[in-house]
C-alpha cells in the first residue's frame, strides 16, 4: 500500500516534469530579424549590404538593407547564422550566434551587430 | 400451427449471413462501386492508409466498454471534447510539435478521466439502456462544452492567443489552425513508398494500442470486465465490484477516445472547435459495426475490418454517385445517413438475433429436461 | 469445554422477526466437523432465513438484525455480509445456477479468485492490473473436479455442457476454496437426473470425510435420508425434532414437518360429488416458466369439481396454469371438453371458455390506476366483445358505458366487493377486494372453467374464506369447474375434491380431501406408495 502511494506520487511528479519540459521544448518563439542601423550605446552600427539568414539550420530567406523578417523558432537554444550577399553572390562569409530563450521570450536580433561582434546583438523581450 | 416459428433451428450458414448481415452488404455495396467510382488503385490506397491512420484508434476506443457489456459507448464523444481541450490550450501556449501533442495528452488526460468517470456513473444508472443514455448524455456534455469552450474561455480560463480568440476578446474561434502539429506524427518516422506517405510513428501508436488490448483482456481487471459484461448479478455475488468496474471501463474508453480525438485532429491539422467531436461516436460507432462486431462482441480485427469497408466506401461512394447521376454533393450528409442507417439496422439485427438464441437456448434445456425425466 | 471444542457451528437461541412477524424462535443446531446435516422444512418454515443469517446476508441487516447469536470455528461471528462469511470459510452453492455461461468451467470454477502473475502496472493501477495466471487456474480447477470424481472438460464453455454437468461447477467453485470448513446446499440437486444426484452425493460424501461440514437443504427426503449424518427439521421457524437417518422412516419426517392433524378433516362440504363427465384432459405437460417448471404432468379433472394443487414451492404447481393459458412456453398434449386445445395462445384459450386467475394480481390480473369497471370487464371486452355497442355492421364500435356499469355493480353487490363506487380506482381497494375483483373479471366471462392460482395469498385471514367461499359458491350455483392451485393444503383440503401433489414439475399423486396429512407431505416429499396413486382414475 505504502509502496503504491509512493509510486503513484513519484509518477505523477514525473507527469507533471515532463509537461513543463514539454512546454519548454515545444514552446514557439518569435524571432525579429533585423538589417537596419543600430545604435547601442554611442556606437552606431549600419547596415551596409544584405544577407542570407538561417535560423536553426532553417533558411529564413534574404534579408536586404533596411529590411526585416521574422523567424518562429521551437524550444530553448538557438542558432542563427547570416552570410553576406555581394552583387548577388554569396560571399562566403558567415556570422554565426548562438543564444537561449526562457519560455515566454521572444527576440529581436540585429545583423549588422551580429557582423559586428557587439555584445548585444540580441534583445530579448517577454 | 399456431405456434410461433421464431424457434425453428437455423441452418448455420443462414446464421452467418444473419450474423454478418452488415459488412456483406457493405462488401457487395463496395464492389459495385469502385469500378463505378473509376478511382486509380494507387489514390485509393493512399486514401485508405490516411484513413486507418486517421480512425482506427478512435474505433479500438470502443472495445473496453463492449467487453464490459455496456454497448457502444456513445460517450467516447466526451473523450474527443477532452482531446479539444487540450489542443486549445497547446495552441494558444504555442507549444509545436511532438511535444506539443504529448503536451496536449498530459493536459487531457485527467480531463478525459473526469469526464469518462462522470460518464460511467451516468451509464450505471441506465443499466441495458447505456447506449441511448450514452447518445443523450454526449448532446448534453456538448451543450457544456460549448459554453465552457464559447464563454468560459478568455473569461475564466485566460487565453492569450488572439489568433484562437473570437474578435469580442473571450470565446474560441470556430476554426483553429493546428499548424504546429500537423501531421506531426505521420511524418515522425518518414518512409515513402513510391508516392505514397506510410505513416509509421502514427501505426506504431495503432499497434501498441491493439497490443495493449490484448494485454488487458488478460488481466483481472479484464477478466472482471468480462464477468460483469457477461451477467451482472453473477458478477455481484462473486464478490466483484460491478458499478466500479463498469465505471472504469468508461474511464479507459474514454481517455482513449480523446488520444483519439488527438491523433485524428493532427493528421487532419485543422480543429472545428464546435463540430469536430459531435460525430465522433456515430461514426466510429458504424465503422466497428460494419467490422462485424455486434453490440455484445467486438474485438481488434473487426476495428479494422471495419475502417477499410466503411471509409472505401466513403472513397468511393461520392465518385460512384458522380458517375451515376453527375452529383458529388452526397458528401456528409450521405455519411452521417448511412452511419445512422448502419447503427439502427446493427442494433435491431442485434435485438432479433438475441430473442432466437434465448429462444434455441430455452428449447434445448426443454428438450434435455425432457430427455432425462420422460421415461 | 470440551464438547463445545467439538462443533465447528452452532447457533444458539437465535431468533428473528420481519416486521413484527416471528419467523424463527429461540433456534438451537449445532454442526459438528465433516458432518452431513439435512435441514428439511416446509415452505415458510424459515430454513432460508435460517441460512441468510448465517451468512450475514444485507436483508437480514436491513431488517433490524437476528437475536441469539452464531459461533463458528470457535469464535462469535455477526457477518456482515455474504463475502465475510466466505472468507471465513463457509461456502453456499444454490439452487440456481449462478455461472457465467460463456465462461469456460475453469474460468467459472475460479471465478473471481484467479490467481495472478504479477505485472509491473499493478504497482501504479492496483492488484487488478496482474495478469491472469491461466496455468494455475487450470490446475486449480482440475483439482476440485477430480474431488467431485465426475469426468468434465474444464476447457469446455459452460454454455456448451451437458446441463446436468453446470450445477458441478458450482460445487466445485466452493471445494476449490482451501479454507472451506462449511457448505451449504441448497436444494443443488433439484435439477439434476438421479445418476447425477448420485455422483453429487458422492462428492459431498467424499468433502464430508475430509472434514468439511455440510448443511443440505432438500425436499427430495430420500436423498436426506441416505447421505445425511442427522435431520432437522424445522417447522413454523422452530426446531421441531432432530432424527437420525438410521432410526427413522420417511413417514416419521414428513409427519414432524408438515404436523399432525389437530381435528380430523376440515373438509367442508360433507359428501363427495360423483362426477364422472371429463372435462380436461392434460397429457404430458411441459411448461417453461422460470422456477416453477412443469416436467411432463397428466392428469384429468371432472366437469364440475374443484381440483386443487399442491406442492412445495418451486415445484410446478403454478407453472401448469400459466403453461396452459399461454403465459409461459408450454408443450405437451391439452383436451378440453374432449377437443384438442392449441398451446402458447392465450387469448385462444380465453375464448374456448377457460380463463385464470393469476397469482400475480398486480402484474397480470388488474391494471391498477383503471377504475374498477374497467379492470372487470376489460378482458371480457377484448375476448367476447361484449359491452361494445356497434354500428354500421361492426365497422364502428364503441363501448357500452351502462352495461358496463350495470354488470360492475351485480359482482360488486354478489362478491361483496368494498369500494366507493364502481369508478374508484383499483390501486385504493385492500388485498382481499383486489382478489375479488379478479374474480369477478373471470367471471364476467361466463368460463366453463377457471384456473385460479394461490387465491388467499397476500389477504388477510377474514378474506380469505370470503374468497373460497365465493369460489364455491360459483362452483355449486353455476356448475364451473375450479382448478385451484395453492400452497396452502388446510384451503385446498377445505374445498377441493380431489387433490393432486405436484413435485419436481410433475403430478406425484392424487389424494381425497380426507386423506391424512402426512400422506399429502409424503408426496410432497417425493415418496410415492402405490396405493396412494389409486383415487381418481
Ligand atoms: N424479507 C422478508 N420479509 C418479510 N418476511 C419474510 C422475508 N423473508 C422471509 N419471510 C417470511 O419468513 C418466513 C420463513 O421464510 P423462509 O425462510 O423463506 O422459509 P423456507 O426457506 O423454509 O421456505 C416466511 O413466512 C416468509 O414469509
């Protein structure tokens, strides 16, 4: 009976875990990616050219000067990688990032930050 | 003369022709409408392979609640509600993928057991009238639903997603998109044959379920389930717990019901918040039927006996009657139709056979009382 | 001490009441280890109360508990319920079969105490998610039946057996108990051939001589006689005498069970008619009604007479009526006024002019939320078309309101029915007024020949005669013949002419109403002489 008890709560314990690493691991996170000028504090990065991006070995597509897109990301950590783009070649010259999200975040990276090896290319938001 | 002939004995393959009265006529039916239907050997077998993926494991559902002698559960309804409940929640939390479905089956489970144990103590107290009471009390749980999914939600229940919320800020949509797990699971283990997509994970899930059946007919629950199906009374004054056991065989129906529910809405990867469950029953209900599974008998082979004739003739029947008279506008209405056809034909099938054998059965303890005692 | 260490039951000064009603008084038995006891009694003499506080059955609770009290295997028990008492080692096997008949004998044998094998979900779900452990079930099974020493197939579905072969089922289900210690028997081999009887009796013999005690209950005296170790006998819910088999003769039992007669005759009426016209001839009766079959009974009844049936409870006596008019399946051979009568017909029968009186007032004989002149020309309508008015040549038909009542208020004037009024509804009118107006419905029908079953039960005792009177008097007065079937041999014998014993379904003799009693319980019993068999041919 004893052992019952401590099976049944050891197992329900077990559920709920599991629910919260599932919600953890299959939470959807949006990610904005951005190829404009950034300012942080008196440095002002620009955005001078554009980029291939992939997010998490995921093509999000080309991103010009100026522009933006949006990613939706799954789960924890991340990666994102841009590669410049010269008169329609790939350069071959590729940036990559890694960075983690706590479950109700959600993100805007810059690439000319990024290109940059500022310390905070990302901002994240809840 | 005068007496009644209801009791004379059958030739056995008459009683077989009676027996399976359902699924031959569906065969026969099928057979003239798939030439009619003039579909590709290749598309139907795609359609099918969807289908058994699709409906077998809301129809294994059914076979708890027959062993323990309570008909078809019509109340699997209230599983499948459950199943709902927890891909709204899932999809307004945005959890993608299979964890997002295993998240889905956590967050409906305990969902499903209150429901299936409300549902069980309903069912005791319309004992030999389950089926109806069971029909009845899905209308009525459905009406709760509505209200619980149309007003309690984004008032009690918050809902954040506004992408699931009616415009007026409480109350989920009609529709929800369930991009995030469709077909999740179908495409877990991928394997094309030709052009065809075999759903393997989705098959794997099917077959631990049959296994699991089997499984369970083998243990003492099982085996009580049996009992108590077979003869109520007998069961009680063998010392088993009748009520609690036929409450429990709606429980496990109905949690299976909504894992069901579940894998049903990923593969089609759209959810109609209000109607995706009302037919649940019904349907899943004809399927096993035309299986050749009867009210007191169904077991894994009839589920899909019964998922092959009914939906090939889901396949073809639009087509078929396409070809017969230009209209393809058959459609649901010509599937509920024949689901309900099926299920009261079944039954009253069922009723007529169930007086002939207490009628065979009572002449043959006449005549051996008679054997022994007349000189 | 010592003696007392000898008994595994005894039940001391018990008594019991149901609702004021002393059924048992200040009951004394003892059972000693491997003892074979007979229990025999009439109907109503409290044997199953008896048994049903022994097993702490919930009726026996509900109904305010026993006084005395009961100890078994050297402690006090007060059961709480049918289960405790089987945990502690006492097992019942019943009259009727208590299966699962699409179970296999192994599987009915070990019903609800299969062994299991472990299995890893019953640590989170219960000892009920073990899987059945199908090897040791067989074992087990195999066991108890080689005890009964009958060859049986245990992998055989019960459904599928020899029916003589199901009421071993039973019994081997308790001898697999390891820790039975008593069984009771109540009435197992009332449905069993006399070769079968045998090998049951065998097997209790063989159960005995391990040290299991037995209670058998049984009408079939011949039987007790032979197997058992000691009789009681019990009458009117008291001990009325302990015998031994071996210093008693049937005549003896059956005079302590049924009693002696106080006066002589209670035969009213004082010289027998001689009648010698048959009106019903009944060859060979077969009828299927649940508990109360009939197996092949012949016997012919005079135009005119009162014909009375008697026998024990259970052993057909209801059961020819309700097979005759066609409220239970019937077969056999029925001549009325020399004609062949079609069986399974009711409302065939109704109109060849026999009509019934059923035992079951409320469920067959009255509509009880119809007024009276309803209820009593009802049948009368659907069978004779009688109070109907018609036109048009009997297209349009509708009924006759004042001949309806006309006729309600002659029987309730002649029967002396007590109502307000003929329109008073019927569920107002007490036990004895109800009896009367199924009576009356009856006759209304102007039948040649009534059955009537168990007319004085559930009445109180000045209704009674006032019901048996009125059947004399319809007899006399109109010459319609009564076949009255009942428990009760004291009204039986107050107006039957001639009276036949029914036992286990058929006709075991017919005796004058002013036979001694102890010849009517001998029949009752089973035991047939030659000379009784000789009145009524
Ligand atoms: N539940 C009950 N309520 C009222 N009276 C009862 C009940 N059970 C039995 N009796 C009465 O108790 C008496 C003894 O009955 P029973 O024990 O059944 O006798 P037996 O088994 O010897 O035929 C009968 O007069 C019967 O009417």
């Amino acid at each position: 009976m004893r052992k019952q008890i401590i099976i049944r709560t050891a197992l329900v314990t077990a559920l709920i875990l599991i629910g919260i690493f599932l919600y953890v691991i299959g939470k959807e996170h949006k990610v904005v990616i951005d190829n404009r000028d950034i300012s942080i504090g008196d440095i002002t990065y620009s955005a001078s050219t554009t980029y291939v991006v992939w997010v998490d070995n995921q093509e999000i597509g080309v991103i010009k000067k100026g522009e933006r897109n949006a990613a939706i990301v799954t789960g924890v950590s991340h990666k994102i990688v841009v590669e410049e783009i010269k008169s329609n070649v790939l350069t071959g010259e590729k940036h990559e990032k890694r960075f983690r999200l706590k479950t109700n975040e959600s993100a805007t990276v810059n690439i000319p930050a990024i290109i940059n090896n500022a310390n905070e290319w990302i901002d994240k938001t809840n | 003369m005068r007496k009644k002939s209801l009791t004379k004995t059958m030739n056995p393959s008459v009683l077989f022709l009676i027996n399976y009265a359902v699924p031959i006529i569906f065969i026969i039916l099928i057979a003239f409408a798939i030439p009619l239907s003039g579909l590709s050997g290749l598309y139907f077998i795609r359609e099918l392979m969807i289908r058994l993926s699709r409906n077998s494991f809301l129809i294994l559902a059914l076979l708890i609640p027959v062993m323990a002698g309570m008909g078809m559960n019509f109340s699997i309804v209230l599983g499948a509600m459950a199943g709902e409940i927890g891909l709204i929640f899932i999809t307004d939390w945005q959890i993608v993928g299979i964890s997002g479905m295993l998240l889905a089956i956590l967050i409906s489970t305990p969902i499903a057991v209150l429901l299936g144990y409300f549902a069980g103590i309903v069912l005791n107290r319309a004992k030999g009238r389950e089926m109806v009471t069971g029909f009845m009390l899905a209308f009525f749980m459905n009406g709760i639903y509505q209200l619980f999914v149309l007003f309690g939600m984004g008032n009690i229940i918050p809902i954040s997603n506004s992408s699931i919320l009616l415009p007026r800020g409480y109350g989920i949509r009609n529709t929800i998109n369930l991009l995030g797990i469709r077909q999740v699971l179908d495409k877990l283990i991928p394997l094309k044959i030709g052009d065809i997509l075999i759903p393997v994970a989705t098959f794997l899930v099917i077959a631990t379920l049959c296994v699991f059946i089997t499984w369970f007919r083998k243990t003492k629950l099982g085996q009580d389930m049996r009992t108590v199906g077979q003869d109520n009374e007998v069961a009680r004054v063998s010392g088993i717990n009748v009520e609690n056991t036929r409450v429990l065989s709606i429980v496990i129906s109905t949690v299976l019901a909504c894992y069901g529910q579940i894998l049903f809405l990923q593969n089609i990867g759209t959810m109609n918040t209000y109607q995706s469950h009302e037919q649940v029953g019904v349907f899943a209900i004809a399927a096993l039927l035309v299986g050749g599974a009867s009210v007191a008998k169904a077991n894994i082979p009839n589920v899909f006996i019964g998922v092959i004739l009914f939906h090939t003739m889901f396949v073809v029947a639009p087509r078929a009657g396409k070809a017969l008279m230009g209209q393809a506008q058959l459609g649901e209405y010509f599937r509920v139709f024949v689901s309900y056809g099926v299920i009261a034909f079944s039954l009253a099938l069922y009723a007529w056979r169930k007086r002939v054998e207490k009628e065979n059965e009572r002449k043959k303890i006449m005549n051996y009382r008679k054997s022994i005692l007349a000189k | 001490m010592e003696s007392k260490e000898k008994y595994l039951l005894r039940m001391e000064h018990v008594s019991k009441d149901f609702y004021g009603t002393k059924v048992l008084k200040n009951i004394n038995i003892s059972v000693k280890s491997g003892e074979i006891i007979g229990l025999v009694g009439e109907n109503g003499a409290g044997k199953s109360t008896l048994m049903n506080i022994l097993f702490g059955n919930p009726i026996i609770h509900e109904t305010g508990g026993f006084e005395g009290k009961i100890i078994f295997d050297g402690k006090e028990v007060n059961f709480a319920s049918p289960f405790d008492a089987i945990n502690a080692g006492i097992g019942m096997v019943h009259q009727e079969f208590i299966f699962i008949p699409g179970f296999t004998a192994i599987e009915n044998i070990l019903l609800n105490k299969e062994p299991t094998r472990y299995s890893f979900f019953s640590e989170i779900f219960g000892d009920k998610l073990n899987v059945l452990n199908r090897e040791e079930m067989k074992k087990r099974a195999i066991e108890a039946i080689k005890i009964l020493g009958i060859e049986l197939n245990p992998e055989i579905i019960v459904k599928e057996m020899p029916v003589g072969h199901k009421q071993f089922i039973e019994i081997a289900r308790e001898i697999d108990r390891k820790l039975l210690k008593l069984l009771v028997l109540d009435e197992p081999t009332a449905v069993l051939t006399e070769s079968e009887a045998d090998i049951a009796m065998k097997a209790i013999k063989k159960l005995a001589a391990k040290g299991v005690s037995v209670i058998f209950i049984s009408h079939r005296l011949q039987e007790i006689l032979d197997s058992c170790d000691r009789i009681i006998v019990l009458k009117d819910g008291s001990v009325q005498k302990e015998l031994i088999p071996s210093d008693t003769n049937p005549r003896e039992v059956a005079e302590y069970m049924i009693g002696h007669e106080l006066t002589k005759s209670i035969w009213k009426s004082k010289e027998i008619r001689k009648i010698s016209e048959t009106i019903l001839e009944v060859n060979n009766l077969w009828v299927d009604m649940p508990g109360e079959q009939v197996n092949g009974a012949s016997f012919k009844v005079n135009k005119g007479e009162i014909f009375g049936i008697g026998g024990l409870t259970g052993q057909g006596k209801l059961g020819i009526a309700n097979g005759i008019m066609g409220l239970h399946p019937a077969e056999g051979e029925v001549k009325f006024k020399g004609k062949p009568i079609f069986l399974n017909n009711s409302k065939y029968v109704l109109e060849q002019g026999i009509a019934f009186v059923s035992e079951d007032r409320r469920g067959l004989g009255l509509i009880l939320d119809q007024p009276i002149f309803k209820n009593i020309t009802f049948t009368a309508m659907q069978i004779k078309d009688m109070f109907l008015k018609s036109l048009l040549g009997g297209l349009i038909k509708w009924s006759d309101d004042k001949a309806m009542f006309k006729i309600t208020r002659e029987y309730i004037d002649a029967l002396q029915i007590k109502c307000e009024s003929e329109k008073q509804l019927v569920r107002e009118l007490s036990g004895g007024n109800q009896q009367k107006l199924c009576m009356a419905k009856v006759f209304v029908l102007q039948p040649e020949l009534i059955f009537v079953s168990e007319p004085t039960r559930g009445i109180d005792v000045g209704a009674k005669s006032l019901v048996l009177d009125t059947l004399c008097e319809y007899n006399r007065k109109y010459g319609i013949t009564i076949i009255m079937a009942s428990s009760e041999l004291v009204e039986l014998r107050a107006i039957c002419e001639r009276i036949a014993i029914v036992d286990e379904g058929r006709i075991s003799g017919i005796l004058p109403p002013t036979a001694e009693l102890v010849e009517f319980g001998l029949l009752m019993l089973g035991i047939k002489s030659k000379k009784r068999e000789t009145i009524g041919k």
